[in-house]
C-alpha cells in the first residue's frame, strides 16, 4: 500500500483571522483551571484539596474507573477552588500560580533501555497517560487493551488550524523520544502523517510516516486510520498530537511535566493574529490580552468547526493549541434565503457563488443561517465525507439508539470531529456531533 494518502472529497473553510509565523513568550499567568469535562467519559476522584500546594505534575485526580490514569496540574501553586455543579460534579480545578514554577522530578529515563511495561508505568506516574485517546469511542486509551496500531496526526487542515510545521520545530529530540517510546507500547506500527517534507517528524525513525493531501478534513486521524489500518470490531488504535508528543518526549528527557505548547491565535477578531506560548488551562482573558477584539466576539478553545464556547473568562482546553475568535452571528438578514450569496461559503450553486472564487478567504459568523428541522436527504453530506461510511444513516442509527445498525454501519471508526463539516452544510440545522457523541457514548456503555 502506498504510503501517501490523498483524499478529494472534503471542504477547505478558507477564512480571515490566519496567525502570522511569529511568536510571542508570555508570562506565567495568575490562575489556571482543569476542567474534567475535558476527559470525555471520565469520572474524577479529587487526590488534591482546597488549599493544598501542588507542583508542576502533580495529580489532581484520577480517574474513577482506574486509579492508575492520574490527571496532573500544569503548574505549581495552590488550589483555590473547586468548583461543583449538579449533584456534586467537578466543573472545574483552580490553582493558583507560583511565579516561580517548581516542577515534580520524576527522574529522567533512557527510552532504548526501557521495555513496553516500564513506558506505561512511566506515564502512569507522570500524568502523561490521558495524551493517549483510544478508537473507538474517541476516549482516554484504556491500558488494559493492546492496540493494534498507534497515530500521529502531524497536519492540521481544519478552518485557521496552527501550522505543526512551524509549532514544532526544534522539537525534533523529543518528537523521536517520544514516538521511540510509543513503539513500545504496541506490537504494530506507529504511523505518523505529514503535510510536507520539511515537517519536523518527516525524518523521525522507527515509524512509518505517510505524507497526505487533500482537503479538510485529510488531517483528522480518522481519515488516516481509515485509509492506512481501519479498525474492525474487537480491535482498538491509540492517538496521540503531536504537541503532547512534546511534553512525552521531555518527561523522558528531563524528567520534568512541562505542558508548555505553542498556541495559534486566530480569527477576525484578534487584531494581530499570532502564536503565543501558553500552558493548558491557561485563562483566555490573560493570553488574549490587548489584542482582541470583544465587541460582539465569540471565543472559542479550539477551530470553528469543533471547538467549544469558552468566552473571554474561559481557559484553554487541556488538548487544545489554538483559541479562535469570529463575530457573534446574532443578526437576522431579511430575504437571505431567496437572494445572491457573494460573502458566505457553500457546497451548493444555487443562489451561492463561493465556487467561482476557491481561494477567497471570509469573514464569517456564527449565524446558522436557517432554523433546526427534520433531516433532509440531499445527498450533500457524502461529497465533504471522505470516510466510507454512510454518514446519515449512522446518524439516524444513533439518534434512534439502534446498536446493531451504529455497528454495522462502522460508528467504531469515527469520532464527533469527523462529523463537523457535514454539520456545517447541514441545510437541517442538525447538531450532528453531539448525535455521534451520544450515540458512541451508548455504544461504550452497552458494548464496552
């Protein structure tokens, strides 16, 4: 098979708000939060108090279903609060930053001398395991099942994504450290995608690398896993980004959990789109400061297409490398379904005329542009679907809670993301990731 993978079913979402190659070092900030939320499907028992003093590393909690899975603090400092919602939930951890960082030691390792079970012991300790997601069902790796395969994503072709290529560059030590450890967790291959030739992890050794094309969306490992190693039922492939690829390599090399990551400041509504190094958890407001734009903005941890709503008092997403900010779509536009589209992108040539100009670049919002109704079969999800899957009828087969059909109809191989972009030109208005979402949730539950 060949090692390149070029798809041409998809949609590039060309918009303004690009950050510009330059980056800024910022300061550490005031107060960081770790949000469980983030950890799909995992239930937090707290390790660490109101008023206790953490290091960088330490665990806050671990999981509820293994304690092994720890869930570390980005930086030292003390913890403020922790907030609760409906019958006790954990909504958020709050620690408040030293300005001078201290960082838990956990001594530093020679990856070569090391075999699969001393790696994930290793990771174990640090914090470092919740990096690894596991397909199917798009959760925190379980430990107790071996893949068959693992991922690296190294090319982001989502709306403004940051570019790895330039993000992780001088980073290539840790980069192989880390994948020569993941290696040893999995008898199969390690297989990492590029963009070009001049990505960092081109030239990594002891992996296959695969060089991929194509619209959006050729960068969700979905597609890669599709095209390289689909999964079939029982089997399960672990994924790992290439910024958390970063923070493995240096525990290995170091010994110290440094989460520090380069964040893409995009969107229209920053006055000068940019990189910024930042640590998750990070308060947006701090990160952001003086260079957006908060007259009518949303702001959002992540790309426009899966990202969450975080606003201005938010924090960054654990996993997350890029903070978007787009104007709020809260306007009603008279008559816009019956004229001449010039400003908006669409699949269809009726009325829209984003098709003459593809390289054209636009301002959108977040206005959906219609009302939510009742799924319309128009044949417009398969043409930005690149997955060889019948992607309404699995819809369907999740929102009527149909097991057997989710199964036959290959639910273990996607994950909410892969449903953005026919989310996006859905003509129904329908919220297609959280119906994959729940669905996979149910399939989780009842399957395991």
């Amino acid at each position: 098979m060949s090692k390149d993978i070029r798809i041409k079913k998809g949609l590039d979402i060309k918009l303004v708000g690009e950050a510009k190659q330059v980056t800024t070092e910022l300061p550490i900030g005031s107060v960081y939060a770790i949000k469980p939320e983030d950890f799909h499907g995992v239930i937090p028992k707290i390790l660490a108090k109101e008023g206790t003093e953490v290091k960088a590393g330490q665990a806050l909690f671990h999981a509820k279903s293994d304690e092994r899975i720890l869930f570390p603090s980005p930086v030292s400092g003390k913890i403020t609060e922790i907030t609760r919602g409906a019958r006790r939930k954990v909504l958020e951890i709050k620690i408040t930053a030293d300005s001078n960082q201290a960082f838990e030691d956990f001594g530093k390792k020679d990856v070569a001398a090391m075999s699969g079970e001393e790696v994930k012991k290793h990771l174990f300790a640090a914090g470092c395991w919740p990096f690894i997601k596991q397909r199917p069902y798009d959760v925190v790796a379980n430990p107790n099942q071996a893949p068959k395969a693992i991922f690296v994503s190294a090319y982001a072709s989502a709306p403004l994504a940051a570019d790895y290529d330039y993000t992780l560059k001088g980073k290539e030590a840790e980069l192989q450290v880390a994948l020569t450890a993941l290696t040893k967790l999995t008898d199969g291959k390690v297989h990492v995608s590029v963009g070009s030739n001049s990505s960092p992890l081109a030239t990594t050794k002891g992996v296959e690398v695969h060089k991929v094309s194509g619209p959006h969306p050729v960068g969700n490992v979905s597609t890669q896993i599709a095209q390289i190693d689909p999964i079939n039922k029982g089997e399960v492939v672990w994924v790992v980004t290439p910024q958390d690829l970063v923070v493995i390599g240096e525990l290995l090399l170091t010994g110290k959990f440094n989460a520090k990551r380069t964040i893409a400041l995009t969107g229209s509504k920053f006055k000068t789109p940019q990189y910024v190094t930042a640590l998750p958890g990070a308060n947006i407001a701090e990160v952001v400061k003086g260079n957006l734009d908060t007259d009518n903005t949303r702001v959002i941890s992540g790309n426009v297409l899966s990202g969450l709503e975080v606003g201005e008092k938010g924090f960054i997403g654990f996993y997350d490398n890029q903070i978007t900010a787009i104007p709020e779509g809260n306007d009603y536009e008279l008559f816009g379904w019956n004229k001449p589209v010039f400003n908006k992108i669409s699949t269809s040539r009726a009325f829209t005329f984003s098709w003459l100009n593809p390289k054209k670049k636009y301002d959108l919002n977040t206005n959906t542009n219609g009302e939510h109704r009742a799924f319309v079969v128009t044949g417009s999800y398969e043409e930005v679907f690149p997955l060889d899957i019948y992607p309404m009828q699995l819809l369907k087969a999740c929102m009527y809670k149909d097991l057997d059909e989710m199964e036959g109809l290959g639910a273990y191989e996607v994950a909410p993301e892969d449903f953005a972009l026919t989310e996006f030109i859905c003509v129904s208005k329908q919220p297609h990731q959280k119906i994959v979402r729940e669905g996979l949730d149910l399939m989780r539950e009842e399957l395991g």
